[in-house]
C-alpha cells in the first residue's frame, strides 16, 4: 500500500504522545500493536506516532482501583494471575476468547478501546465492571466514564484529541460474579451474532447489583436497563434469570426497532444472558 510516511516518534510519555497528535493533527497517525492500523492509513498522514515504548504495560490494584494500562497486550490480560482472580476471571476470558493468537499477541487494551467495533470483546466487560478511562490531550489528564468513550462522538476524539491512559476498574468489582458468553460461527470469528456479559453482586443469595450488557447486536457495547431493573433485589434463581431473559428480548428488540434480520440474535442474546446468571449465580 502506497503512503506518504516521512517519520516515526516514539514519545516517552501520554503527556508527549497527546502534545504531538494535537500539534500534528491529521498529518499523524496513533499506533499501538499496529493490528487495526494499517488497514487505514490517510494519504495525508506522515508522522506515525509509535506508543510502544510508553510505560503503560501495568495491570495493577490499590485500594481503589483495578489499573490496566493502555499498552497492556491482551496476551498479557489472559495470563494475569491479578486477573485471573477478578470478577471471576471475567476479563482474562474475554481475552482468552480472542480470534486469533497474533492479534492477541500483537493488539493492546488502549487499541481495543480506542477504536470499539462492536464486535470487540473488551468493552462489554469493561462496561459491565462500571471501568472509568483515563485520557490525555497532552495538558491534562480526563477520566470519562466507560459508556462515553463508545459515544460516537467521543470516540472520533479517542486518538485524534485524547491519547488513552488506563482502564480503570472499581475496587469492589473484585468480588463480584460475572460470566460472559457469545455466540459466533467458530470460536476463531471475531464477529459474533452477539455476545452477552452480567456482572452480579450477590448478597445473601440475592441481586444487590447488576450489570447486563450485549455485544455484536447494536452499534456499540450497551447495557441492557430493563434485564437489570428486572433483577434487583430478587433471589439468585433460575426464575430471576428467566424474567430477566424477556425484559432483554423485549429490550433489544425495541432497541433494534423490530428488525426482521436481527430477530434471531435477540433471541439468543436473551437466552446467552439467562445462562450467564445462572453460572454468576452458582459463582
Ligand atoms: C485478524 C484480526 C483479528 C482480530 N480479532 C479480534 C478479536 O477476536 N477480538 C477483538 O476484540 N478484536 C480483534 N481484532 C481487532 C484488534 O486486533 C483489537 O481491537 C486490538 O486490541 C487493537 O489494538 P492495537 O493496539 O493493535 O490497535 P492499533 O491498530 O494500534 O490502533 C487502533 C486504533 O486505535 C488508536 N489507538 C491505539 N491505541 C490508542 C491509545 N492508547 N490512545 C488513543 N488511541 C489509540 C489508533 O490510532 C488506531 O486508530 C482483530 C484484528 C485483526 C486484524
């Protein structure tokens, strides 16, 4: 592919990367594991701005946060024993579900975030563990909600105006149960017909909280509000499980406002959702 590369920079840190994209501008182009890259690249575009050497390769807890930097492999999520122990494990398998080992090696959380097709896997976990972003634009740091950085919008400004930082999850995620599932034509497919993720908090034997959110189905990673209110408070049951499967079904149908072609994958995101809590249930 013919393009008009004249340099690479390799900033030493976020604040230098964001400065140099904002004085940039369309002449440069953000790269971190390069995966969804090159696919993409402008005519108009000279400068690559290479993140690789930026320190933000963590994966880390204190008191108030689980970290995961923008530079994290997904490699390296899968074989994270911190991890590993989180929300029953629920990150490190949604990379273990990756399509394919190169991508998983080579593709980072930032990438992921940054350019969320909605078939990716990381952002419906992301959202339904309540994570914040952290951004730069080279002046100061802004924490953004999870749900804004897929706002269409806010997402053209992700490696335009804001370099991302970290993912940040909520420290009292920790313990809850969360289980995710999809449903694609092989394991190996990137794209899903829709893929499911609930994180509960339980509290003796009922919903004290709850996430339910779908994939692949709608333009961007949503959450499903009706499946949620449905459960709140009620016992964790196979009943609560299926009421919650027809509030989804009913949702994501309104939500995809009855299309004919998308029927099937309400369907079995209601059915993918009712199983998710059965296994959060059981933890
Ligand atoms: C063959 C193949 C299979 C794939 N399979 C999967 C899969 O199973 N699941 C899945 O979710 N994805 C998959 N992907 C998509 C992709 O690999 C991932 O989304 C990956 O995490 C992207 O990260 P990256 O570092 O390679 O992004 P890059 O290609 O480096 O960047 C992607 C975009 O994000 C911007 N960007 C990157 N990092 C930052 C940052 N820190 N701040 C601001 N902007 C940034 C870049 O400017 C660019 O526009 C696949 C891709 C390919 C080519």
């Amino acid at each position: 592919m013919k393009n008009n590369i004249k340099q690479f920079c390799f900033p030493g840190s976020a604040k230098e990367a964001a400065a140099l994209m904002n004085k940039l501008k369309h002449k440069a182009v953000v790269v971190a594991g390069g995966t969804r890259l090159s696919r993409a690249l402008l005519p108009s575009v000279e400068t690559v701005i290479d993140l690789a050497d930026l320190p933000l390769k963590h994966v880390k807890a204190d008191r108030k946060w689980l970290r995961i930097g923008a530079l994290c492999s997904i490699a390296e999520l899968e074989k994270s024993p911190l991890l590993a122990q989180w929300a029953g494990g629920v990150i490190a398998r949604a990379a273990g579900q990756w399509s394919n080992a190169l991508a998983r090696s080579m593709g980072t959380v930032g990438g992921n975030v940054s350019r969320a097709h909605p078939h990716n896997n990381l952002p419906p976990v992301f959202l339904a563990l309540d994570a914040v972003v952290v951004c730069s634009d080279g002046r100061a740091e802004k924490v953004l909600p999870f749900a804004r950085i897929l706002e269409p919008a806010m997402m053209r400004q992700i490696g335009t105006r804001y370099i991302v930082v970290e993912v940040c999850i909520p420290a009292a995620t920790r313990t809850w149960s969360a289980a995710l599932a999809r449903l694609a034509i092989t394991k190996t497919s990137w794209e899903a017909y829709t893929s499911c993720v609930v994180a509960v908090d339980r509290k003796d034997g009922s919903v004290r909280g709850v996430r339910v959110v779908v994939g692949s189905v709608l333009p961007r990673a949503t959450r499903m509000g009706k499946a949620e209110a449905v459960l709140d408070g009620k016992p964790c049951s196979e009943a609560s499980a299926r009421a919650a499967e027809a509030a989804l079904q009913a949702e994501l149908q309104s939500l995809t406002g009855g299309a004919q072609a998308k029927a099937y994958a309400c369907r079995v995101s209601g059915v993918l959702a009712r199983r998710c809590l059965m296994e959060a249930f059981q933890g």
